[in-house]
C-alpha cells in the first residue's frame, strides 16, 4: 500500500532566491546527504496554477 509521508528537508537558500537541498531526514530518523542533484527546472503547479522549480 502506497501512503503519502511528509518528510524534513535542509536546504541553503541564497540572496539570488535559489534553493538548494542539502539532506533529507527520513520519519525514522535517518538523514540522508543530498550528494547531487540530477535536474533542476521550472514547472507549472497544477495546484495553484504558478510557475515554480520543481
């Protein structure tokens, strides 16, 4: 069964309004580094119907 989990994210925002993660803790406690990051784009929000970085 797929259920959906809300997890906790460190990232470094800088002065040019750019986000970068940095770990992600797990619900069990465990963090795992962000090591790379294979793609960054702007992408339409279905939801609220803005462009933002997906």
């Amino acid at each position: 069964m797929i259920r959906k989990v809300y997890v906790e994210v460190t990232a470094k925002f800088d002065t040019e309004r750019n986000i970068t993660p940095l770990a992600v803790a797990w619900e069990d406690g465990t963090v795992y580094e962000i090591d790379r990051i294979v793609d960054k784009r702007r992408a339409a929000s279905l939801r609220t119907r803005t462009n933002s970085l997906k």
